[in-house]
C-alpha cells in the first residue's frame, strides 16, 4: 500500500500527542513525535551546559548521536547510545528544548530523521512545522489548539498522574513561554499550513478530535 501522512501541528499541551497515538492505533500506522527528536537536543544541552549560538551548538552536534528506533512499534529515543525515553519528559527539559528549537542547525539536523521515518513507512507524525516545512506535501494536516489554560491543565493533571510534584502557576508559565518562543522563532515558527484543517479541542475529549479526524480522512 501507498505511504501516507498525517501531519498534526499545534502548540504545546494542545493534546496532539494523545490524538496522533489514537489515531496511528485506529490506522495500524507509526506514530512519529517529533517533538521528543528537539527534546533530545534539550537534554544534551542542559547536561552540557550548551549556549545557544548557532555554530557552537553545530559544532557541538556533530558529536552528538542521535536516534529514533521503533521498538514494538513504539518509539525510544537515544542520545549517544542511552535510552532518554524518559529523561526526556521530566520537567526542564522541555524548556530547553523550546530554546534550542530556534537555531537553524538545530532544526536542520533534524529535519532528516524525520523525513526518513515517514519515508519508509505511513505516519502521524505530531510537531510545530509537520505540515508548513517537514512535510509540506502530507496527503492529510491538522491543526490543534487549545486554550493556554485548558492545555496547562492537561499538562498539570499528565504529570501529576506520573506521580511528579508539579505546580499550575508553573506549567502555565512555561507553555506561556514556550508558545511565544515557538511562534516567534525566526526559522519554521508554529503556524497553522494554508491547506490545514483547524481542530480547537477545547470542548473536545482526544476521542472526540481523533474521531474528528478520521471523518476527514475517510472523506
Ligand atoms: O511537542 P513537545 O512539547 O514535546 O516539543 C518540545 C519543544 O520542541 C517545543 O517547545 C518546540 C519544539 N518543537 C519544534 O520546534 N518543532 C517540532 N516539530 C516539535 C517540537
């Protein structure tokens, strides 16, 4: 069968990862987040102590290894050989993230691995830029929003569930921040594409929107 894609942008918090994981299991199909790809970068950064200027840190990954497996069908993350699954997610790392998404080399290095993986085999991939810069030709692209305070809830209640102590002032604050730094960065800023269709989830459960979505599809 044809490779297909489905390219699903929006801000952080948004429940984008939680619909593009319905929907790969509804499809049969991978699901690709992009966004733990910028969180890897984070992470090295913050062990490192990297500045963001543009050609330290290019020089600086070009030292770095990076990759995306698919282990059962699920994927793991690794940095110079170590799984950071789940170091990725712990608070201030996404923050990172976020900051070193803005430089060029960054996103450049990245652009590859994740054009490879919807390459070879049909996906969902979830980001800022899937549909405007990684994969302008993806047969099928959403959009999700969110309001700031809707999104900072399932971000507090996410993390809570894991059993981390977490603040709601906190969590509002960074997606507050990272939302103007992601709009804003100069290179492939988050931006709805032309011939996306718009999803505001606020009223909306993840079963709903994916539903939503695949109407679309099926049409
Ligand atoms: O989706 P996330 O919160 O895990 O992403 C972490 C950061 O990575 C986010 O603040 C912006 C950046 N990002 C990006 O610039 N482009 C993408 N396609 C995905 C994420």
């Amino acid at each position: 069968m044809k490779v297909y894609n489905i390219a699903i942008d929006g801000p952080s918090g948004a429940g984008k990862s939680t619909v593009a994981k319905l929907l790969a299991e509804k499809l049969g199909i991978m699901y690709l987040d992009t966004g733990a790809l910028y969180r890897t970068v984070g992470l090295k950064a913050m062990r490192s102590g990297w500045h963001e200027d543009n050609d330290f840190v290019s020089g600086a990954l070009a030292s770095t290894d990076i990759k995306v497996k698919f282990e059962n069908g699920v994927q793991r993350m690794y940095l110079d050989g170590e799984d950071v699954t789940e170091a990725i997610r712990l608070p201030g790392v996404s923050d990172y993230g976020s900051r070193f998404s803005a430089l060029p080399c960054v996103r450049s290095a990245l652009l590859g691995l994740q054009r490879k993986a919807a390459e070879e085999n049909s996906s969902v991939l979830d980001g800022r830029d899937i549909g405007t810069c990684v994969l302008p030709d993806a047969e099928y692209k959403f959009f999700l929003t969110a309001s700031v305070d809707n999104r900072a809830h399932r971000r507090y209640n996410e993390l809570k569930a894991k059993g981390l102590d977490v603040n709601y002032d906190e969590i509002k604050a960074d997606i507050t921040a990272r939302d103007e730094r992601d709009i804003n960065r100069m290179v492939s800023p988050l931006r709805k594409a032309d011939d996306a269709v718009e999803i505001n989830s606020d009223y909306m459960t993840a079963e709903e929107v994916a539903k939503r979505i695949m109407a679309f599809i099926k049409k």
